[in-house]
C-alpha cells in the first residue's frame, strides 16, 4: 500500500504537499466563513461567486497551463506558483487584521487564487510522474489522495477552532508558512533521480491534448462522471456551511463537518492505494454511492446523524476521483501528459463555476437540504452514463460459467494516440497497439 514512500524523492513530496494541503484547508474554511458570516450575512449565493472565480481559470486557461506543465521544468514552475500562493495568502490576511478587506477585495482575491492554481495543479498533478515510475504511478497517485485527504481531516477543524480562537486573518497567515514546507521539499529533491521525460518544444500544439481525449471515448466517459459532480456534487463548502447553519452550528461545527467528511475521503483514498490498477467500473460504482449517500444525507434530521452520513459521502467521492485520476495519469501518453491533466483539472476546478452559483443560490431559495438532493442526482446520472458507456461498449458479456451473471472484459485493445514527430524533440510517433484497461479497439 505505501511501496511509493519507499522512494526518497516521493517521500519529500508527500510530506511537504501534506503539510501545505493542511494549511490550505484551514485558509479554505476560513474564506468560506469569511464571506459566509463577515462580508454577507450569511448569503450563500455570495459564496457561490466566490468559489465560481476561484475555480474559473483552470477552465479558461486549460490550454496554457496545460501546454506549461509539458514545455517547462515541473519543479521549477511549481517553485514559482507556491511562491505566489503564499505571498496571496498573506496579502489576504494583511487586509483582515486590518479591517481593510471587503467583498469585492475577497473577489478579486479569489480570482488571483485561481489563475495561480490553474498553472499549479497540472503541474502537481503531472510531477508525480516526474517522482515515480510508471509501475509505482497508480500507488503514488492514490497515496498523493491519501495525504490530500488527511489535510483535509485535520485542516477545516484546526481551521475552524482558530477562527473562533485568533481570528479569519491570522488562518491566513499561518497558511502562508506552512507553504514553506512543499518549498523546501522540492529544494531538496535529488534532481538525478527524477524520470526524464518528453517535453514540448512550443507552442503550436496546444490543441493536442483536447484531440487526443477526443480519441478517447474512455477519457470522454470519465471526464463527464467527473464533471458532474465537479459542477453539482461537490460544493461541499456551501453544502456545509449552510447545513452547519440549518442545524443552529457555528464556525466549529462547520469546520468539524468538514473533517468528517475527510474521514471518509481517507479512508477511500487509502483503499484505492492498496489496487494495483484504476479500473473505469470503480468511477461508475463510485459515482453512483455519492448519489445515493448525499441523497440519504439530504434528509437527516440531526447535526450527528448528517455528519455521518457524511462519512460515506466523502469515501465514494475520492473514490471516484482517485481511480479517475489515476486511470488518466496511467494510460495516458506521457508527452501529453501535462494537458491531459490539465484538461482534468480544468473539469473538477472549472465545472465549480458553473455549480457553485447554481448550488448556493437553491440554498438560499429552498434551503440546503434541496441543493444537497441536486448533488445527488448529478452522482446518479454519472453513474448512469458510466454504465451506459461500458454497456454500449461491448466489454459486458454473459459469464461462461454463472447463467445470471455478468463479465465485464477492460482488457480491450487500442492504438495510442501519440504526437507528430514534428511536436517533441526526443519522442517518437508511434502507432503500436497496446492493451490498456478499459479502452476501445482503433
């Protein structure tokens, strides 16, 4: 399960990215309580916004970000957006110690944090490969979730506490130091032993990476699971916040609802790094448990039995968004790698500007039990196309053995997609079918 800890590079990365997730999940439920409670009163619709031009950019400059992941040094462009990162979070708590901070400053704000993460999180995502083999890729990915979700345990109710303790500006400030850690793990990182890799030489490909998904029904199917819930499940900050509200909570409560759902989330996690491969039947089985465990949540009639529910919600979400990962990551050509995973990015990250405002604003007409059933339905429609995928794709069939059941064959072969020679300077076009789980025959 943690063979990739093994690896002194991963093992940096891993603590750092730890350490640093954790502050940015207290500076994330201090902002959403910040425009929830200081800023608005109480106006979800507000934080919705909020959330639409923290998540916009990576949608918008897909293509770029993209393009950067694959054309320059991963290490030293993740030097650089850290670097930002923590100089934006301490301009935003600067601006609430001193009473300066306003909605439209925490707008813009937002926005900033977008553009940054845009160019970010493809390049996070793509370095793992940079750590790893690609036989310890599927491990590193799930493991990387694992830690994420930890953060995630720990972060929102340390957050939350410290709102009620020091104060909104002085969380942001101590996410600023904890950037410090990713910083020094990748300082420290022996170059020699990171996997070389193809890497672009300009920039009149940018369109590569959305033909190649397109060539992939597989990756069409997984991006539009993902999608759905990106857009409609997943807006968990307002789903907490205002429910945290609806049962009488405060900023403790709401942080604390937030770690429980991490519980669920770790432990998904640390169940996808114990599978050897990410297989497209977990998504769909996965999406489809989200659905039917935020629709059981919806209509909870207590704080403790909402945040139990939560558990499950949180397991059968990174569930699904692990092995999605890892499934792109690990069958994906590796000189297109950084836009795939861009591409990715900008599905989960981008598809929050069109839900967040939806969502928050059916919390503030209907209340968030309604905007909680909304999420559910999205989780059971993804699962609908998934299975409607794998079923029109001929990989189900009759077992030979068992009368009344099913095999699903994710076996099928395929030709890669690869680059024109003229694109890359050390990789080779080829066409040579290889078998990779869950693809269609070209």
């Amino acid at each position: 399960m943690f063979r990739s800890l093994s690896i002194y590079n991963y093992r940096l990365w891993f603590i750092g990215a730890l350490v640093s997730n954790i502050g940015g999940w207290m500076q994330s439920t201090a902002q959403d309580w910040v425009v929830l409670t200081e800023l608005t009163n109480n106006n979800a619709a507000a934080m919705g916004v909020t959330m639409a031009l923290q998540f916009g950019p990576p949608l918008l400059l897909v293509s770029i970000t993209g393009w950067a992941a694959d054309r320059f040094d991963r290490r030293h462009l993740l030097f650089a957006t850290q670097s930002a990162l923590l100089l934006l979070a301490i301009g935003a708590g600067v601006l609430l110690l001193t009473h300066v901070m306003t909605l439209p400053i925490m707008f813009g704000f937002a926005l900033a944090f977008g553009i940054v993460t845009a160019f970010d999180a493809p390049a996070r995502q793509a370095f793992v490969s940079d750590v790893v083999a690609k036989e310890n890729a599927s491990n590193a990915v799930a493991l990387n979730s694992a830690s994420f979700n930890t953060a995630r345990l720990i972060g929102p109710a340390v957050g939350g506490i410290l709102i009620v303790a020091i104060g909104t500006g002085w969380v942001f400030i101590v996410n600023a130091v904890t950037f410090f850690a990713m910083l020094l793990a990748l300082r420290l990182m022996h170059s020699r032993e990171l996997v070389p890799r193809a890497r672009a030489t300009g920039p009149r490909k940018l369109a590569d990476g959305f033909r190649y998904v397109a060539r992939r029904p597989d990756l069409v199917v997984t991006f539009i699971m993902v999608f759905l819930l990106g857009a409609f499940g997943m807006n968990f900050p307002i789903f907490a916040s205002t429910m945290a509200l609806e049962f009488g909570q405060g900023a403790d409560g709401y942080g604390v609802l937030s770690s429980i759902l991490a519980i669920g989330s770790l432990a998904g996690a640390l169940l996808s790094a114990r599978r050897e491969k990410a297989r497209m039947r977990v998504v769909m089985w996965a999406a489809g448990g989200f659905g039917i465990a935020s629709l059981i949540s919806s209509f909870m009639p207590t704080y403790l039995s909402y945040a139990i529910v939560l558990v499950f919600v949180g397991f059968c979400t990174v569930t699904m968004l692990t092995t999605a990962n890892g499934y792109v990551q690990t069958t994906t050509d590796p000189a297109l790698r950084g836009r795939v995973l861009a591409l990715y990015m900008a599905v989960i990250m981008g598809a929050t500007p069109i839900g967040a405002p939806i969502a928050g604003w059916i919390a503030e007409q209907f209340g968030p039990r309604v905007a909680v059933l909304v999420g559910a339905v999205a989780g059971l429609i993804a699962f609908a196309v998934g299975a409607g995928w794998l079923a029109l794709s001929g990989r189900v069939h009759r077992h030979e053995q068992m009368r009344f059941r099913l095999r699903l064959d994710e076996t099928r072969p395929l030709h890669v997609v690869t680059p024109g020679p003229e694109e890359f300077s050390d990789a080779v076009a080829s066409t040579t079918p290889i078998r990779i789980p869950g693809t269609s025959p070209r």
